[in-house]
C-alpha cells in the first residue's frame, strides 16, 4: 500500500494543489492551475477554501492565499510541506481506521 492510497480523493487533489504551487514558485492564477490539475475550477477553488485550516495550524509557518484571481503558498525556511501532508495522511479516515486496529486488535489465540 502506498501512503497515498490512505487519502480519499478530495485530500489526494488538495496535496497535489500544494505540491504543484511549490513547484510552480508557490503562486499561480487559478484558471491555470485548474488546467494544469485537470479539474475544474469551482472545484479547485472547493479545495482551496477547504485548505485554509493551514494558515490556523501553521501560523507563521506556512500560508495559503487566494483573492480570486491567483493562489500562493508560502512556506517558512525552516518548514515543510511534508507536515502539512503528514497532518492530511494522520486525517484521513483509512490511517485512522488502520492505526485503530493496530493499536487494538486482540493478539489472543
């Protein structure tokens, strides 16, 4: 099993939007990305408005904004992304579900 595996589809495109903006100078103009993603934009913009628990988590670490126009993804020197897809992986409800049954499952015979 891949860790990606663990994210449901909506978590799997909102990591490859943040994986994309870091690669693309952490900003790029909405309809563009959408493009580049292959969704829709009302979708990308779903995505990014569901995203913004980053700029609460991660204050000073990590920012994500959109105005509509262009959407940016600045991260701290000293941060990175792999945290944020930690919390998304530590999220989804197949690692919950997975770390539930591993930390309680009856080893009896």
């Amino acid at each position: 099993m891949k860790f990606e595996d663990l994210l449901e589809k909506k978590e799997a495109k909102q990591l490859m939007l943040l994986k994309h903006l870091l690669l693309k100078d952490s900003m790029s103009r909405i309809s563009t990305l959408a493009k580049e993603l292959d969704i829709t934009k009302s979708s990308l913009e779903t995505y990014i408005a569901d995203l913004v628990w980053i700029n609460d988590e991660y204050k000073g670490l990590a920012t994500l904004t959109y105005d509509g126009y262009l959407v940016s993804l600045e991260l701290a020197p000293s941060f990175s992304l792999e945290m944020i897809e930690l919390n998304l992986y530590k999220q989804s409800i197949k690692y919950q579900i997975m770390n539930y049954l591993y930390h309680h499952f009856d080893y009896s015979t």
